[in-house]
C-alpha cells in the first residue's frame, strides 16, 4: 500500500491506437524529476506495451 506519493511522473502505454495504462513512478519523497528521468520512461514505454501484449498472448 502507498502511504505518502509526493512526487510523480508516468507516461502513457497504448496498444492498438488505445490507451491501456500508464509506466509511471512514484517516489516516497518530494521531488522534481529531471528530463533524463522522464526521456528513461518515454524509452521504456514501448517495452512494456511489449511485455503486456506477450503477457496477454500466454
């Protein structure tokens, strides 16, 4: 259980032209995320429609 997000950054995940959740990360603590942080979660983002779509296939 989240107890205390102060901070939060997600990208949105699409398969097929349709919004199907979000890669995001949520830090216990205050902060800013700099554009490295969120250029790692845009890169990740196809990967883990990836790794949904094979999980979706088993």
């Amino acid at each position: 259980m989240i107890t205390g997000v102060h901070s939060y950054a997600g990208v949105p995940l699409h398969f097929d032209g349709q919004p199907v959740g979000s890669l995001c990360v949520l830090p216990g603590e205050p902060g800013r995320f700099a554009n490295a942080d969120l250029n790692t979660l845009i890169d990740l983002a196809p990967e883990a429609v990836r790794l949904l779509h094979d999980a979706a296939r088993d």
